[in-house]
C-alpha cells in the first residue's frame, strides 16, 4: 500500500484493526483455541502475538518519535518511506517468518484481553498523532529482525501491515474451521 500522510497510514490502520476485531467476533471458543498441529499457533494465540507486537512498536515509536523531537525536525504531515523497507515488505507477506521468542504467543490470554490491549494500544498510538504530523519521524532508526534499521513512520505502517498479516492468517484459519 501506498501512503503519503500520516492520516493515511492511521486511517489504514485503524480498519485493518476493525476486520481483525470483526473476524473473531462471532468465533466460539473451540475456533479460537483450534490447532491444525501442535506447532501451529491458533487463532487466540495469534491476537496474543499481535497484541504483543503492536505494544513493542507503540515504545519503538514513542522513543524514536522523542528523539527525533528533541533534534528539532519538523513534518509537513506527510510520510516518508525509504525504499530498503518496501522491497522486503513486498515478499514478507508471503514467506513464513519464525516470530522472536520474546513476542511468541503464552497461549494463556483469553481473547478479550488480547482485543482490550489492541484497543489499548490504539488508543495510545492516537496521543502519537499529532507527534507524527509535526515531528521528522524519518530520523532517528531502531533495528527490526527483518527489515533492517527502520524510522518511526515504517514503524507505524509496520504495525498496520504485521496486523493485517496475522488478519490474512486468521481469516485462513477460519475458513478452515467451518
């Protein structure tokens, strides 16, 4: 997807946050917490990991966006994507990733607090807003596992593009179960 405003990558975000609410809100139990095998992760345990996730990147975001604050750069409201971060994005959504074990699923969080937390964290990546509209979140960088050092806009669009991957899975998942 292409984005050239932080109100794009927000209002993207928040609907792929509401098709992943609305894609396990009429799931039982059993489909939540179905495996296809013992090293598949199930539907509960992926709203875990993503909810895990989002919270890493939320701090990721909010350190990088204080740093860049506090070096006096300034934003137009527009985002700024290097291109080192969307060549691998691009294939990313189709290979399979092994996720670090620090943001891997427990399998002990029920549903609900998982969405509550997104719902958390949601609320907390919109006090970033106006920081993203006013502040150059395209310096400084922290390191991702995968894509290298990354700004804090490729954070926030990651954010939305790890969430809709996971949606992508659960929707998979889902069919399956039914």
């Amino acid at each position: 997807m292409e984005y050239k405003t932080v109100d794009d990558v927000y209002t993207a975000n928040l609907a792929i946050r509401e098709k992943l609410k609305a894609a396990v809100a009429g799931l039982t139990e059993n489909q939540l917490n179905a495996r296809a095998d013992e090293t598949a992760w199930s539907i509960a345990q992926i709203v875990e990991h993503v909810s895990i996730v989002n919270g890493g990147m939320y701090r990721i975001c909010r350190k990088l966006l204080a740093k860049a604050e506090a070096d006096g750069g300034t934003n137009d409201g527009t985002i700024s994507i290097e291109n080192e971060f969307l060549q691998p994005g691009s294939t990313a959504s189709e290979q399979k990733l092994k996720a670090p074990e620090m943001v891997e699923p427990t399998g002990g969080v029920p549903i609900a607090e998982s969405i509550s937390k997104l719902d958390d964290l949601q609320a907390r990546f919109a006090e970033l807003r106006s920081t993203f509209e006013t502040v150059n979140g395209t310096d400084p960088k922290f390191p991702h596992p995968y894509f290298g050092d990354l700004s804090a806009q490729e954070w926030l669009v990651l954010s939305g593009a790890h969430e809709a991957r996971h949606l992508r899975q659960i929707r998979r998942i889902s069919a399956e179960l039914t």
